[in-house]
C-alpha cells in the first residue's frame, strides 16, 4: 500500500512512514518520528519529538503527540512517547513525551481510545483498552492500568496509579491510588462501589463477580478499619484471582 502525503503536509526529512500512513492536509510530522503502518493523520494533526507510533493509529484534527513536557526541570533532553497499535486520539488530544526524572519516556499501549481535549502529562503509562473520555486530564507519572475508564473532566494527580478496570465518574478529582474494579468519584475522589458493569463487559465469571461483591462489602463497605478486614477475609474468597488481585493492590 502506498503512502499518501497531502500537498499541504509537512513531513521532515527523517520521518519513518510505514506501509499504507495516511497523512492529510495541514498536518506536521517531525524529523524524528516513526509512524507505523496503515496509521492516518486526519488534518491539521501534529507529532513531534522522538515519537515512535505502531500501526493503524489514528489522529483528528488538533491532536499533537509528542510536544516537550509541561515540565519546568525539562532542559531538551532526549526523552520520547512510545505508543502502540489501534489507537484512537481525537480532537485537541495532547501526549507529552518524558522526562530525565521520570522513565525518559511516555508509553500508550494499544486500542486506546482518548476523546477529545484530553491530556496525558510526561512519564505517564498507559496500558491497553484505556479510555479517557474528553477533557481528562492526567499529571504526570500516572499509571493507568489495563481497560480503565474514565468519565468527562476527570483530572488525576502525579504520581496516581488506576487499577485495572476501574471507572471514575465524570468530574472526579482523583489524588490517590483507585483500587481495580472499583468506581470512583467526587471532589477528592473516593471509592464508591464495584464496577459491576464494567466487569461484565470484560467477561468476568460470575463466580469471580459473587466472589469481588462479597470482598467489596467487607473491605470498603464495612465498620472496621480496612487493615483489619483485609487480614480477616475469608480463605476461600482471597483464593478467587479477581479478589486476590485486590487484596495485593490495596495493600500495597
């Protein structure tokens, strides 16, 4: 398949462009990029930086991979965004690449969906099937784990870590760690109830699901501090992989 470059593109000597890229009017690509196979930049989209795309990703209008970190101790080191394959970064999108305090390097995973006006900060990890509905907003170094969703106008704070398939409601300020499965919200987020939806999406047994709601009542939901019930749940429910998953990330 060729490569198709609008007349109005500008693409910088040194760019990689796969099999098949699509790169539409108005659009910038830098000299250090690497843009995989059947990827397409819709108009007036940007990348920049040491950015290195995997295949079929797409780009709307006002999205920009790659820009140097919003970051004060940032004095143009090499740093870079590494994303994978089958993502989806609509309007107004923004992607910072890392810094030398962090890993150097900003990740996405792949089948991402980033609607628009979101942001993801420098040294932030993205795992797969993440989806950060408009104008999310991550600090830097988040951590978002696998199939997290997250609502309008939510704004996570550095250093914060998602679990695995968890949902935080639209508007939610989240300044701590959120425990898989679970949704949150609220001004200073907190832990409000299992994401019995979301987990049935994702195919979970339902002997995994009886197993998580009975963990969740005793851990969130009842008097004694969460130490405590977390040392006191039953053998048989810790054994389940779902609860299991849980216990280790609350106590860590």
């Amino acid at each position: 398949m060729a490569v198709f470059v609008h007349p109005s593109a500008v693409v910088e000597p040194g760019a990689v462009l796969g099999e098949g890229v699509h790169v539409g009017p108005l659009c910038y690509v830098g000299g250090e990029v690497e843009l995989g196979a059947c990827s397409k930049l819709v108009a007036h989209a940007t990348i920049l930086g040491r950015s290195v795309l995997g295949p079929d990703n797409q780009l709307f209008p006002a999205a920009t991979l790659g820009a140097p970190p919003q970051d004060r101790s940032y004095a143009g080191e090499p740093t870079r965004l590494e994303i994978g394959s089958r993502n989806v970064f609509r309007e107004g999108v923004t992607v910072h690449c890392g810094t030398v305090k962090g890993a150097g390097v900003t990740r996405i995973g792949s089948g991402c969906l980033l609607m628009a006006g979101a942001h993801v900060a420098h040294d932030c990890v993205l795992e797969d099937r993440v989806v950060l509905t408009n104008h999310t907003v991550l600090g830097g170094h988040v951590v978002v784990e696998e199939a997290v969703t997250c609502g309008g106008h939510v704004a996570v704070a550095p250093f914060v870590r998602l679990g695995r398939l968890c949902f935080a409601a639209g508007g939610a300020c989240i300044e701590h760690n959120v425990p898989p499965f679970v949704i949150v919200s609220g001004d200073r987020a907190r832990v409000r109830a299992l994401n019995v939806v979301g987990l049935r999406r994702a195919g979970v047994p339902e002997a995994s699901m009886r197993a998580l709601k009975d963990a969740f009542k005793q851990v969130f939901g009842g008097k004694v501090p969460r130490r405590v019930a977390l040392e006191t749940l039953d053998e048989a429910l810790v054994r389940d992989e779902y609860v299991a998953e849980l216990v280790a990330f609350v106590r860590r």
